[in-house]
C-alpha cells in the first residue's frame, strides 16, 4: 500500500469535476488539489505561457511529494503533458475530450465539441480528431467566457444563454447527435448545455466527457504500479494561487455537487 497522495491539476475549478469521480471510483486515496486559478483561464493564452504555468504548478505539486499526477485539465494536456511526462519521475495522467466515445455512439447529426480556445487549435487534439471515423462530422466549437463565469460559481440553467448564444447560434435547429464537453470546467453546467441544446437543437444531443474514462485509467495504473492506497476515508486538501478564503468554500461545493 502506498500513503502518498494523488496530485490533480486543473488551471482552476474544472478538475474538481475530474476529482469529484475519483472519489467515487477510488475512495481509499488521498488527494491534493492544485488549481491555478489567478492564471485561468489558461484557455486564452499562448501555447508557450500555458506550458510554463503547466510546468510551474506540476513542480509545485510534486514538493508536496505525490506518487502520481492526474492532469484534470484539457488544455494543459493539450499542450504541455509531453514535456510534464519528461520532467517528472511520476506517472502522469491526462484528460482529452471524449471524442472518440461520441464518435462510437451517436448514429445521426453532427458532434459538437465544446472547449477552450487553446484546446481547439491544439495539435495533439487534432491528431485525435484524425483518427476518427470519416463519417462523423466532428466541429470545433470554441467557448471563451465559460471558465470565467463557471469560476465566479454561477451554475444555473438560464444563466449562460448568453455566452452560449454567441457560440452556437449557428447551429439553430441543427440536428446534432452529440455534445462533447471538452473542458473539465464545463462539466459543473451540463444541465445547463442539455437545457440549452433541448431548446435549440433537434437530435439525440447527447453529452459526452472524458472524466470517468480518465479516472478508470488512474485505477488502471495505480493498480499496474501496485501504488494502491487502502485508507478508510479519503482526505482531500485544496491548494490555489489564487484567494483561498473566496476559493475554498466554491471548491468544497463543486465537489460535493
Ligand atoms: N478546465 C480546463 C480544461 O479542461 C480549462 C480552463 C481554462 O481555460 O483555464 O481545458
């Protein structure tokens, strides 16, 4: 058995999502949290400024001595887990849009893929997006203004229809068969998207993401690695660069939502 904790990282909030399964799927580990939230969103900004913040809060993560990495953040792995697996002795875990189930499922319409800005443009993703089915009509749909509101904790149907107008508009009475959220962030408002894409779009519209896929395949390693941890209830400590006091309790509802 191995104490050690497992490190998750997001550039803000997003990654709670991701840890919100892990605890559910491996509640006999120990987690810290590191979200770098005065530098998101991170989805705004340049490949090479996303890298060196990824780099600076993995190293930060690994001072407090974790036996494992989850990256819990679509755009960091987007652009900086080569270069976080080279650096670090761990091994490190990634999430991707789930692109690859939505193209497994949905039979009809088109597949939207919502994420950050960074994400769409990434190379790694669009390799991803190479080796999908030529029948599946994959679109990028950049989402800017999402992170920062889902960061400042609002949650609720109705409240994004704005943000969401301005980036789906045109897809007005489409037939969309699948929504892939490819941002952690994005998770905290899937009622919010479903609501959005009832009143909007016809088709199946059915939501995709990587976070139980991406969780499995932390237990898979932990469990290859024989780095399991057996402790009787899990503990979980919340580190931020930005402010703890406002940054916490938001946390702490996220998690428990
Ligand atoms: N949660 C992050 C992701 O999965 C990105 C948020 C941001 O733009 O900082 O891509």
């Amino acid at each position: 058995m191995d104490k050690r904790p497992v490190g998750v990282f997001d550039s803000g909030l997003g990654g709670a999502s991701v840890l919100r399964e892990a605890l559910k799927i491996l509640p006999t580990e120990n987690y810290i949290y590191y979200g770098d939230n005065k530098n998101a969103p991170y989805g705004d900004r340049s490949e090479q400024e996303i890298l060196e913040l990824s780099l600076k809060s993995a190293d930060f993560l690994m001072s407090f001595g974790i036996k494992i990495m989850l990256l819990a953040c679509n755009t960091a792995t987007g652009t900086a887990i080569r270069e976080i697996r080279e650096r670090l002795s761990i091994p490190v875990i990634s999430i991707e849009p789930a692109i690859k189930p939505a193209c497994e499922e949905v039979i009809e319409g088109k597949i939207l893929m919502l994420a950050t800005k960074a994400t769409t443009k990434m190379e790694r993703y669009h390799k991803l997006k190479a080796k999908m089915p030529k029948c599946c009509e994959i679109v990028d749909v950049p989402c800017p203004g999402l992170v920062e509101r889902i960061e400042q904790g609002v949650l609720g149907i109705g409240e994004f229809d704005d943000i969401l107008n301005s980036h789906l508009r045109n897809f007005e009475g489409e037939n969309i068969g699948g929504v892939v959220l490819g941002c952690t962030h994005y998770v905290f408002i899937k009622e919010v998207i479903a609501d959005y894409a009832k009143r909007h779009f016809v088709g199946s519209c059915k939501l995709f993401d990587g976070n139980a896929g991406t969780v499995h395949q932390l237990a898979r390693v932990l469990n290859n690695k024989g780095l399991q941890n057996d402790c009787k209830k899990p503990s979980v400590e919340f580190h931020t660069s930005g402010e703890e006091t406002i940054l916490k309790p938001l946390f702490d509802k996220l998690l428990n939502s």
